[in-house]
C-alpha cells in the first residue's frame, strides 16, 4: 500500500509537470468601440462649376470684391477661421472666378478654376402657347414678375442660422434636374434653376430651414410663388403652389407646414419647383440637403 502511493505521487507530479501544447491566453484589456460621428456637417457641399458654390476660409472676417465692387457674402464664424460661401453663376460661362479679398492684416487675389458642368437636356411640350412665345402684354408681366423676384433675391439681412443643413420640402423622390438646358416646344428656353419634387395636389410642403417669408405672389412662369428668407443673401423659393399656409413676414421654423403643391403658372401637372438662391444666384438645392459635408 506504501510502494502504491508513492508511485501514484510520482505519475501525479509528472502530470503537471509536462509542458502544455496549449498557450495561455494573451491578458485581455477592455476596449470601447470606435466612437461614430453621428454629427452630420452644418453646411453645404462644394462644387466649383456653374450653379455651384465656393468655399473660402479666413483668419478674420473678410470684405470681399469682384472687379474692384464689394460684394455681399455669406460668412460664417468657425471654431479658428471664418468660412464665406462665394455662389457661381448658372448663367455666366467662365473657366477663371477672380476677386479680391481684405482682411485687417491681409490682402489676396483669388482665382479660382472652375470645373466644366454637366448637365442633362429636357424637351417639354406645353399647350399654352404663351409660356413659349408671349405676347406684348404677358412680356409687361414677366418683365415685372422678373424685377420683383431680383429685389427680393438681393436682400442682405442679418438673419444668422448657424446650421445650413436643409431637409427636404416634400416627402417624395428628388428628380435632380437642376441646371438642365431646357427646350418648350423645341424652343430654347433658360436652364432649370432648381429642382423639381412631384407630389399630388395639396401635399404639404415643409421649410427647408428657419427663415421669413417675405414673399407671397402670383408670377406667369412661377404661379403661385413663396421666398423665404434664411439671412446673408440666402434664399429658398417655392413654385406652382396651390394654396399658401403662411403669411408675408411670417418667422418659420424648420419642418414648419408652408404651402400646398400645386399645377399653377407654366407646369405640366402638379408638383413642386424648388430653388436655392445665394446672393440672387440660382445654387443647386442638392449641395445643402442633409449629408452634406465640407
């Protein structure tokens, strides 16, 4: 019994003595998860071509001139510098954009390249003749439809929205068809400056952002029309309206109710006509819907 424990002592001690073919495994340390930035950014794309938009950064606020003429600017205050949004013209075919710019301690000149466009053609066919070739008369009313449209486009007010980021107008699919080269009755016509939404008549249309209503109006091309006021020369236009839910100089707030869609002025059928203007320039609506970034 005595030879019996001594020898299951020693088989035991072998045992644990053999080395393992098994590594122990390596000390584990408690990790986060990579941190997702949920934040989308507060302002919109850049694209440096025709209907576009250009960004510009600065160490200090800048006054900003194009052929020796101050223009009015978007700028916004940053963290470190300030940002100014400079609109590109849809109509105006250039490759070069030079101003000049002066802050306390600096003065530069910019040119900035522009990149070529590439937008669609669109022929449409309308049955009212005098949306294509208009008579003396109806040429009176779209000269005024025109002048009061450029007066209320060249507002510069000190509004201040701190996030630029708009939502859609309508819950419906986006057509994209901004700045396309546009044909009524094979008649050569402006290129489209915005883009359309469809909808049925008296969907509801929401602000894009907060901003004033600071026009209410029936035009011939644009029916039924509203212009908000988002402040700096930024502005949002809505087309073809069937019915308006807001009044002249009413403040909305993003996602407020402000119109019904409509078929009224030069439309094929319902739907909303959305534009962008920037210092009284057309800027493609898609460069400041969400998503966007810097």
């Amino acid at each position: 019994m005595k030879y019996l424990l001594l020898l299951m002592a020693i088989i035991t001690s072998i045992y644990f003595l053999k080395p393992s073919n098994t590594q122990t495994p390596p000390k584990q340390t408690q990790t986060k998860a990579p941190i997702q930035n949920t934040k989308t950014n507060p302002y919109p794309n850049e694209q440096r071509s025709s209907g576009g938009l250009a960004k510009l950064y600065f160490k200090e606020r800048p006054d900003v001139y194009v052929n020796e003429k101050k223009i009015n600017v978007f700028a916004v205050k940053q963290k470190n510098d300030w940002l100014v949004l400079l609109p590109i013209s849809l109509y105006k075919g250039s490759n070069t954009l030079r101003l000049t710019s002066s802050t306390p301690s600096l003065f530069q000149v910019h040119l900035i390249k522009l990149e070529e466009p590439h937008y669609q053609t669109q022929y449409i066919n309308v049955k009212n003749k005098e949306f294509v070739k208009a008579s003396k008369k109806t040429l009176e009313r779209i000269k005024k439809d025109s002048a009061l449209k450029r007066k209320s486009f060249a507002r510069h007010t000190r509004i201040y929205i701190k996030k630029l980021q708009m939502i859609k107008p309508l819950d419906s699919k986006l057509r994209h068809d901004f700045g396309r080269k546009r044909f009524f009755n094979r008649v050569a016509k402006n290129p489209h400056a915005g883009i359309d939404l469809s909808g049925k008549k008296g969907d509801k249309i929401k602000a894009p952002l907060s901003g004033t209503v600071i026009l209410l109006g029936n035009l011939f091309y644009n029916g039924n029309m509203m212009i908000l006021d988002h402040g700096q020369g930024l502005m949002t236009a809505y087309s073809h309206l069937s019915k308006y839910l807001k009044q002249d100089g009413d403040w909305v707030r993003q996602g407020d109710y402000i119109g019904e869609v409509g078929s009224t002025g030069r439309a094929t059928g319902p739907h909303l006509h959305w534009s962008v203007y920037l210092n009284g320039e057309p800027i493609n609506p898609d460069l400041f819907l969400e998503g966007a970034s810097l």
